[in-house]
C-alpha cells in the first residue's frame, strides 16, 4: 500500500498539475537517453562492442565411449542359462563349441563388434556359468535349440543374427532349421552338417599324423580313455592323452598364423566332462559317436532362405570341404575362407574375421 500512496494523483486540487516521483522521472530520462538513435545509444553500443570479452572456456575433453556390460540368467524350461551381453546396435546372439566349453574363449577377441551390434554370449546348459544337470541324457542339440529360443524371448530380442562356432555352428543350423523366422542373419564358422563327414575327415587326420603320434595315440584310444590314474582323474581323458590328441594332433589345425602362446591342452580339460561324454562321445578325439550322430542336416539345409555367411581356415580342423558342402546347399550364402587359419579363424586372422561378421550383419558389404 506504501507504493500506491506515492504513486497516486492528488484529487483535492484539480487545477494543480500532478507531481510525479522523482525516481521515476529519472528512468524515464535515462530510457530516453539510451532510444535507438540518440547519440548516447550509440556511444553505449560502441563500449559494449569494443569491450574485453572474457576467455572462451576451453573446449571439453571427449569423453570415451562406454559399453556398459549385463550378465544374468534366462530360465529356459526349467534350466537356468547364463548370459552375458554387451554393445549397441541390433543383436548378435554367439553360441560356443566343445560340446561343454563355454562363450570365454570369444573374449576379448570379438570385443570390437560390441561397437556395432548387441552382443549376447551364453553358455548352453551344462556348461560354464549355466546349470549343471544330473540327467546327462539331457544333454542333446535339441534341447539346446529350445535354450537359445528361450533366451531370445526372455531377453526380448526380437529378430537376432546368430553366429555359432565349431559345435555351436551345427547348434546355430539346428536352430535356423525350427526358427528362422526368428533370425536376420546366421554366421557359421568352422563348424559342420554332417558328423558321417566330419568322421571321414578325422580319419585322414590321423592319416596325415607322424607314425610314432598315431600309434601312441591308437594304443591310448584301444585301452580306454577312461578310468585311470587316481580316482580324481578317471573321469576325463588322461593328460597324456590331452597333449598327444589336443596338443600334438590337434595343434596344427587349431592354429596357423597367430598361435595362442597360452595354448595348453591339459588346460583345455577343463569342461563338462558329462556333457561332453554323452554329446561327443568316449572313444576319443577322432570319432563323433556319442548323440550328435544325429548331425545329418546337409539335405536339409537348402530349406533355410535366411542371409547366411560360412566362414571356415584352410588349416582348420574342420576342413575347407565341409563349409564348401554348406555353402552349395544353402542358396545365395556367401562363403570365406580365411588363410593360414586353423579352426580359431578369430584368433588366426582377428581383423578379417571381425571385419566379415561386421559388414555382413550390418549390410555394409
């Protein structure tokens, strides 16, 4: 009320002139002062232009990209599978050999494809970080399938690329034989259709061995690789077994260009041995006889119209011949063969391999 009463009009004397405050009198003059056009508006623009500015903040440091990690577990029909995703762009689910090894030997080497796509590792069932189960007989490529589906709902993935290596190949076209509607893009890499085949080609292995390895290998194979040394060994081969079949054997063809300096084939015991019995087989490294004889889909495999990439190394243990059998059976496929590679074609030649997943899924051919 105080500013109203100073503000007012006197209404006693009407002849007399009112008086306005002087503090408003003086912004009225200093507004007029400052119009557009007066020689002090002017004379105020020119300071303000001419004036020092202050410093220019320096620019922020960029600030490096980040790609936040997830792992967890999706209940696929009563067995609790482990995954582990990481990555931007549109999935990429990756299922690992063995049977019975687990996604880690992918990492870090298919890091960089995080930059592009959502990376989804799993461990099937039995192995690694998933559940153990007490039936072994379980254990099958079918009941797999169902695991790799359930994690793409559970997950809401909607529409995915698959990539299965070695075992996980022939895991990756059992799936895209029951659910390619679910799949933009399935990725093959040294892997098989047909264990007939991949029995003939262990055969010329053995073959191509020096004599002395074969035979030290045959008489193991003959007495059975089971059951031996102390009681907390018989239950997986015996490490003599391991270096001659998974060190002296095998080496060749699992490495050429890049060979893993770590490479220890005791150290490569270390899966489920369950699992690995019942799916693969106990007679030894040169023979599939265990459930995954039911590995026959070459026939089959002109029924999947998805995008298809097969990569194979011309050393790999899963010889040239059996990708270029794949490649003939499914229509417009595209096949690679990476050289002076062996069967860990990402490790051998890491750029290429990145390189060829990346364009294909992301179509920049």
């Amino acid at each position: 009320m105080a500013f109203m009463k100073t503000c007012e009009f006197s209404l006693r004397h009407p002849s007399s002139t009112p008086r306005l405050p002087s503090t408003f009198l003086y912004i009225l003059a200093l507004l007029t002062a400052l119009l557009p056009g007066s020689a002090a508006f002017a004379q105020a623009a020119k300071a303000a232009h001419t004036a020092p500015q202050p410093p220019a903040k320096p620019a922020a440091e960029p600030v490096a990209s980040v790609y936040p990690a997830h792992e967890g577990f999706v209940d696929a029909n009563g067995v609790m599978i482990y995954y582990y995703t990481l990555g931007r762009g549109k999935p990429l689910l990756i299922v690992h050999g063995g049977p019975g090894a687990s996604h880690d030997y992918f990492l870090p080497y298919l890091l960089p494809l995080a930059r592009h796509n959502q990376l989804v590792f799993i461990d099937e069932r039995g192995s690694g970080r998933s559940q153990k189960l007490e039936d072994a007989s379980k254990y099958t490529i079918e009941n797999m399938v169902e695991d790799v589906e359930a994690v793409r709902r559970g997950l809401n993935l909607g529409k995915i690329s698959l990539l299965g290596h070695s075992y996980g190949g022939a895991l990756a076209e059992a799936y895209a034989l029951k659910y390619q509607n679910h799949l933009s893009h399935l990725i093959l890499a040294s892997t098989w259709s047909s264990t007939k085949e991949l029995n003939r080609v262990f055969v010329q292995m053995k073959e191509k061995m020096p004599a002395e390895l074969r035979d030290r290998i045959n008489r193991m194979e003959a007495d059975g690789l089971f059951g031996h040394g102390h009681d907390y060994e018989k239950n997986r081969y015996t490490n003599d077994y391991m270096v001659a079949a998974w060190g002296e054997g095998y080496f060749p063809y699992v490495y050429q260009n890049r060979p893993d300096p770590n490479y220890d084939p005791i150290a490569a015991g270390n899966i489920s041995w369950d699992l690995y019995r019942e799916m693969w087989g106990s007679h030894g490294e040169y023979v599939v006889d265990g459930n995954l004889k039911s590995v026959e889909y070459t026939d089959r495999l002109a029924s999947i119209q998805v995008p298809t990439l097969i990569m194979v190394g011309d050393h790999d243990e899963c010889a040239p011949p059996l990708s270029e059998a794949m490649h003939v059976k499914i229509r417009g496929s595209k096949l690679v063969v990476l050289p002076k590679a062996g069967h860990m074609t990402f490790v051998d030649d890491t750029g290429l391999f990145l390189r060829t997943v990346d364009r294909f899924v992301t179509g920049k051919e």
